[in-house]
C-alpha cells in the first residue's frame, strides 16, 4: 500500500500520465519489416506498440526483434524484410494496464519496462504511460514533500522492519 | 533542494545504484559496425557506452546510430558495416555524473535518459545508474515513507505555491 499523502503528489499530474495513442509511434502487425525498420529507426524510440487493424493493442516491436530477423538465418538476408510482417516478429507477452490508473501498479511495473501500454474494452489501445512522466513525479515529490508536510518517524516502528 | 527524509530513502538502496563497468556491455570506439550490430542484436539494450582504449568513456552508441548508417546512402549498403567505426556514429554530447553521488542531480537527469554514465578521474569509465534501480528505490519510499513516519501538513504553506 501507497500512503495516501505520496499518493496524492503522483495523482497531481495524473492527467499528464496517459500519452495519447494519437502521439504515439505504432507499427500495425500486417505491416512488414523493411517498413518497420524504417519507422524506428526513424523515430528514435527503440520500441513501440503494436496494432491490428481494429486497433486492439497486439504487441510491442524493437528495433532489435527487426534486426534479429533480418541475420537470423545463415546468412545476411535483407530480402526478408520485405516478406516477413511485424506480427512475426513482435513480442506478445505483455503487460498492459487500464484507467483509472493504479499509482502503485504503475510504479511497480516501470521498474522493469520503459512504457506500459493502456488498453481500454477489447484491448483497444489508448496510448501509454511512461518512465519519463514518473519520474516527473518523482523529482516533484522529492523537492516537495518536506516544504509542504512535515515529516517525523513514528515511535513504535523497529527500524529492523 | 530535496528533503532529508526522502533523501534518507533513496540513500539507503545507494550501495545498489552504480551497476559496475565489469557488467556493462560496452564497445570500444574502434570496433567496426559489424561488431557493434552483432553486440547491439543480443544484449538487450538499445543504447551502450563507448570507451577508447584507456578505457575512458567517449560516448553512446545506439542500435538506431548503426541501422541509420547502413541506410544512410542512396542504396542499403550493408559491407559498410565492415568499414565504418563506432567512433564514427557515436554519440558523443553525453551527461555523466561521479560518485560521491548526487540524487537531485541523478532524478533529474533521468527523466530525459535510460540510464547516466559514472566516470572517475579522466573520464574513465567506472559504470552506469539505471532508471530501473532509482525505480526500485521510488517503489520502497512510496510504500514505507507514511509506515515509518507521520506526514502533516504544514500551517503556512498556500496551497497554490
């Protein structure tokens, strides 16, 4: 559990957390790899989500799973770019999250995911949270919280727990 | 100015924050781009550091740097691989910090970036901290602050300040 006043610093700019899927780079999963490669390299995000064409949230794409590809067999093959899609390619296994936000639940996903993606009903996709708008939090909570609260231990916690 | 007790927090987890040289995956500014592809593909990372051969850091090389440089002539030109250096595409307008360190410096910087190179005396390369450790730092205060200590607000303080 989250304590209520910490809680409350994040909830501040809970309306900035949302990145709308209309500012977020997608690729679509019947797009192929020669166009994948492009956008991201492009885009300077090293992984973006990915759509079907009901724009239900289908995956995530990286460079690296493009890249992989185009060396994966024997030899240097850039050929395949051209035939084999992104929905071949993308990682499938990933953890999403719905509004309204769970604080605590985002806090603890992004320490091993740059992004999470939202999804709203029938995994259609609404856009993502990140890193960088948390840490925005962060900082603001750490410059913060001590002008505006005061802050004092408790008597009977044991410092061992 | 950040405020003791929440300093206090994210000192407690700072033994764990600079992930030593000897485990990060670097390149050397004189590998070729075949290398740095190769290098790029497996670890995971979309970005790494670049030392030199006294093992100074002299900048970032991304996945995207490499990509971008095997198709940025008229034609896809993959044998340029072989001949172009790390060096050559690197990053080198990079932030870096040095221990002791400074957690207002290091919150801040990491709303714009993945991870902060360390360096000692000359520049030389001593390792990384990650947005994933100051995360895991943020988890633990945001779950224990308000266990450990009472949070009131101050009197005089206007809301709109």
């Amino acid at each position: 559990m989250i304590g209520n006043t910490v809680k409350e610093f994040f909830l501040e700019n809970e309306e900035n957390y949302l990145i709308h899927s209309d500012n977020v780079a997608t690729l679509t999963d019947t797009n192929n790899l020669e166009h994948a490669l492009l956008v991201l390299t492009n885009i300077g995000y090293s992984k973006i989500p990915v759509v079907n064409k009901e724009e239900e949230l289908v995956g995530l794409v990286s460079l690296s799973n493009v890249v992989s590809e185009m060396f994966g067999t024997e030899s240097f093959n850039p050929e395949r770019l051209a035939t084999v899609q992104v929905g071949d390619v993308m990682e499938e296994d990933i953890k999403t999250i719905q509004q309204p936000f769970n604080i605590e639940k985002i806090l603890n996903l992004l320490v091993d995911t740059n992004f999470i993606p939202v999804v709203g009903e029938q995994d259609r996709f609404q856009g993502i949270v990140t890193r960088k708008e948390i840490l925005k939090s962060v900082n603001h909570l750490a410059h913060e919280l001590e002008l505006k609260y005061d802050v004092t231990a408790k008597e009977y916690v044991e410092e061992s727990n």
